[in-house]
C-alpha cells in the first residue's frame, strides 16, 4: 500500500462535480493488485486520458516511473485513451471503455496500456476465456517430488480434446506479450 492510492482516491472527490482533476503517480497506480481500489474510484469518474511516461524518466531524480492521468469528475465517458510514451518508437495508443476495464483482473489497467494491437487482443482473450480460478485449483508452483508426478502426464498437442488442459509455466507468462504457442515449454528437460 502507497500513500498515492488515497491520493488518487480522495483527489477524484475533492473536485467539485464537473470539475478536473490530472494526477502525477506511479505507474503502479495502474499496474499493482493493491491499487484497484483507486482504479475503480478512477473508473467511475470521466477518466479521459492516462499517459504512461516510465521509458521517459519524466523526472530525472526519481527512481520510481510515472504516469498522468486526467479527468473530470462527471459519470465515465464512452472510453479511456491510453498512451505509451516512447523515447525511441512511436507513442503506442489504446482507446478502452470503462466496461472492459472493469473486466480484468483487480489493479492491472496496465494490461490497456500494451498498445493497441496487443491490448485489445489481450482484453479479447480475457474476455473470452473463463478465469483458472474458475476450473481448476490454482496454486505456487511444484514441489520436485510433485513436478515428477506431473511430469509423465504433461505431452504436446497439436489441438486440445475436451479432457485436456493447457499447462500454464513460467516460461508463457510475460505481462507484456502473449506468449502461448511461440516457442516450446521445457518442464524436467522434456520439450512439449
């Protein structure tokens, strides 16, 4: 927890109705499970822009990275413009509606900031697919003993038959691309 969060949450409700606010926080504001609070307080405001500025060192000084938000406080709007400032590419730019937001997981908008290729098939994908949670136990990873009883089990597959499941490592989470199916999954020296 982060005195920026009630920051951002009290900021929202100290503008009178209709009126504006913009913030300068943590990228974490919008990228840490502990920050959903805030974000939803952000969501139900007329959230118009939010500028991700970490590949900008926007203050030298600081070692912490930083994103702007504004907006004014009225009922949200039809959708939020995200925008990746970039130092040596172009800016990358997502426009996403309050209701996607509301759709991933707790404290992570930093999702909508992948730019626009990659965040809406992101948001598509979620959207899609039910959570793990909501079929099968989810748990820390295994023990040895435990990663040698599953081993055996674990075989690649060209298409998945209905009593199949997608094994989920290390290797096919990156919070920045969607990695499934781009390079093989090692596990105890097997390729699958």
């Amino acid at each position: 927890w982060d005195l920026f969060i009630p920051f951002a949450q009290l900021s929202t409700l100290l503008v009178r109705p209709g009126g504006y606010f913009s913030l300068v926080t943590p990228t974490k504001l919008f990228a840490a499970e502990y920050a959903a609070a805030a974000q939803q307080v952000l969501n139900e405001q007329r959230l118009e822009v939010v500028y991700d500025l970490s590949e900008l060192r926007a203050f030298k000084e600081a070692s912490v990275d930083v994103a702007v938000c504004a907006g004014r406080r009225d009922p949200p709007g039809e959708s939020i413009r995200f925008v990746r400032r970039r130092a040596t590419e172009e800016d990358s730019e997502t426009w996403v509606s309050p209701t996607r937001l509301r759709r991933l997981p707790p404290g992570y908008w930093s999702l909508a900031m992948q730019g626009h290729h990659q965040a809406d098939a992101l948001l598509n994908q979620l959207e899609r697919n039910v959570r793990l949670s909501e079929i099968a136990e989810v748990c820390d990873g295994a023990s040895t003993r435990e990663a040698y009883r599953i081993g055996p089990a674990l075989r690649a597959s060209e298409g998945l038959s209905t009593d199949q499941l997608r094994i989920v490592n290390t290797g096919t989470i990156d919070p920045f691309r969607l990695l499934w199916s781009t390079r093989p999954m090692r596990y105890l020296g097997q390729t699958l």
